[in-house]
C-alpha cells in the first residue's frame, strides 16, 4: 500500500514535467509518454500560485496548440458555421461585444459572454458558478442546443475523420484515438494560457509606468473603501474586485433588480439569499469588454458607474458590501462626482493589455478564413 501511494505521488509531481498523459484503464491509471514538451507558464508574482491544473491535463506545447486549433474550429458546431471563438473574440478580451450570443440558430443565449481572461486562478465557471473546471466549462457550450449544438462525443467523431486532427491528438496525448474527453482537455489548455499581465497597471506595479494625475486619483477611488466620519471618499470597488490580479472569486447580488429576473444562483442552489448572485468578473480589459453585466444591460462605463454611484436597487439579498455604502454621513449611496466618475474610468482604462489583445499566440491558427 504504502508503495503504490509513494508511486501516485511521484506520478502526479512528474507528469506536469515530462507531458505524460493520464488515462483511466480498467479501475487503474496508465501512463503513456508522449513526445509533449511542457508549457511554460509566465505570469507576475502577484498573481500568487494557487493556480488551477488538474493532475490528469498538464499544460504542452503540443496540447496548448491543439486548444488553440479547437478553440477556432468551425467544425465543433453542428451547422460547421460557429467555433468557441464566435463568441469569445480576441480583440474583446476574449467576451462578445454583444449582450447576447447568436448560436447555431437564431435563439440568443440568456447571458452575456463572459472575457476568458486570467482563468488559471478560476475555480467556479460560468455566471452562477456552475462548472467547476475548464474541461467542465468547455463541455456546456459545445453540447448546449442553442449555442454549438454538438456533443463533444460527436465533435469527436467528425474530427477523426480529418487528415490532421489524429496526428496532432497524437502528438498531444500520445495517441491519433480522438474522444470527447480530449477534446474538452485540449480547449481547457489553451484557455489556461489566456493570461493578461502587461497593462499600464501591471507596468505600474513594477515600477515602469506613471500614472497621469486622474488615473492615480480613480485609482484611490477604486482602491479606498469610503468614510465619510474620516472624511475618506471612496468607491470601495477593490472590496469585490481584489488587489493586482483585480479578480476575487466573489459572487454577489449587486443591486441590478429588486426582483430579478434571472435568480443567478438561487437558480442551483433554491436559497432565498442567492437570489440574483452572479459571479463578479474580473476588470482586466474592461474598457473593451462592453456590454456589461450577466444581461448586458450597460453598454458604456459611464453607465456602470452610474448604477453604483445612485441606482443599487434594494432586496434581501443585496451584497452587504454595497448597504450604506456612501461618501454622506447617513446616506444610502455613493453619490460619487462627475469628476470621480471620469477619474475612475480613467484608472479602469490602465487595465487594458494591448499586447493580450493582438497576441499571436492566440490568434487563430487556421488558414481559412473565420
């Protein structure tokens, strides 16, 4: 017994490093070795380690590359007409510049499409938090009716019968055998290395960038929790978006609706308290990842900062953060300036990568036209 645990043990610290591939055999776990060549992942300190990567997908070269093919390929829709990249658009910060999504027919989807940015550190996909892993993630997607249509099985099916898809299975697990379940694991490489780190912020952050006087004061805003006894405005966003990261893996009712219409979590979990609990997205990119919230109501900064400065719609289940949370002795808002609201957004504007944007490394790598 206690040489078959020192054994996993092993297995599991060496198959990030050799690109080993885990399958599953007959109630045992079989180890094939591949050609695959580690991926290096490069991201900030401040990020922190608590990243997501299960034992039985490392990161390659070889499979990060094969995601990036899957990730554009059309033919993973029923209709061969959408791809995973339809909706999550590079030049958006991987979200779609539309509140709602057009599938593979013309029944919109009931969320906005969420920026696939920084999901290394994501435990919890999804607005309400429902999958709990990328492969999970990938999976919904592909075989939901209205979006591709296509069971990740049957995706399979019609990718083995492809004159370049079996050798780059192979040269991703070992294997030209393609499965649903390689699927999903190949997308969820790719979108692991979808990391946004060089923003005007980040350049700040190590000491390269100087903010202008109105982005070090919409800084402070976002940052400052306010006070009005200390005589401290604020904003208190940085409470619900986190530090240098800028993402927490938070879910909050943030006062949309007094009665919403989507019940966001409450939906899985039947509970009261989780009526109109959405996930809080991370801000990286959000100068380009318009429009707003789960529905996309907002479809301009201005107007966000508008529903938090004056329009928090009370109920039960409204975050406990955003009650009283005002720059008044005794009021109930933010009431923040015109002059606020612009050096806000003037800070929210550092935290574009351009360099995320254009990367080449995720572009679409086929030759056909998308």
């Amino acid at each position: 017994m206690q040489g078959k645990l020192f054994i996993a043990v092993i297995s599991i610290l060496v198959l990030p490093l050799m690109g080993n591939l885990l399958l599953t055999g007959k109630g045992r776990p079989v180890y094939i070795v591949t050609d695959s060549i580690p991926y290096p992942l490069v991201y900030p300190v401040s990020f922190g380690n608590r990243i997501n990567i299960p034992a039985d997908n490392p990161l390659t070269r070889e499979g990060v590359f094969l995601g990036r093919m899957l990730f554009y390929e059309r033919l993973l829709s029923a209709n061969n007409r959408i791809s995973c990249a339809s909706c999550h658009k590079q030049a958006f910060a991987f979200a779609d510049n539309k509140a709602f999504s057009d599938g593979i027919d013309t029944v919109e989807t009931t969320r906005n499409a969420m920026s696939l940015t920084n999901l290394l550190w994501v435990r919890h996909f999804f607005w309400d938090g429902r999958a709990n892993s990328l492969e999970e993630q990938a999976a919904i997607p592909l075989s939901h009716p209205h979006e591709m249509g296509l069971s990740p099985d049957k995706a399979a099916i019609k990718l083995q019968h492809t004159p370049d898809y079996p050798r780059l299975f192979r040269a991703a697990f070992g294997s030209d055998s393609i499965t649903g379940a390689r699927v999903v694991k190949a997308i969820a490489q790719f979108e692991r290395t979808l990391i946004s780190a060089n923003s005007s912020y980040d350049q700040y952050l190590k000491g390269v960038y100087t903010p202008t006087p109105e982005e070090s004061r919409g800084m402070a805003l976002f940052m400052n929790n306010p006070s009005p006894e200390r005589k401290i405005r604020g904003a208190g966003c940085g409470h619900c978006h986190g530090g240098p990261k800028l993402y927490l893996e938070l879910f909050h009712n943030n006062g949309l609706d007094s009665i919403p219409k989507d019940r966001g979590i409450e939906q899985l979990t039947g509970l009261a308290t989780d009526r109109g609990r959405f996930r809080v997205p991370t801000l990286r990119n959000i100068a380009v990842t318009a429009p707003y919230m789960h529905d996309g109501r907002f479809t301009t900064l201005e107007q966000v900062l508008d529903h938090y400065s004056d329009h928090i719609q009370e109920s039960a289940s409204l975050s406990p953060v955003l009650r009283n949370n005002t720059n008044e002795p005794g009021g109930k808002s933010l009431h923040l300036t015109g002059e606020e609201k612009k050096d806000i957004i003037a800070f929210l504007q550092m935290l574009t990568d351009s360099a995320f944007l254009t990367n080449p490394d995720f572009t679409n790598p086929h030759t056909h036209p998308h």
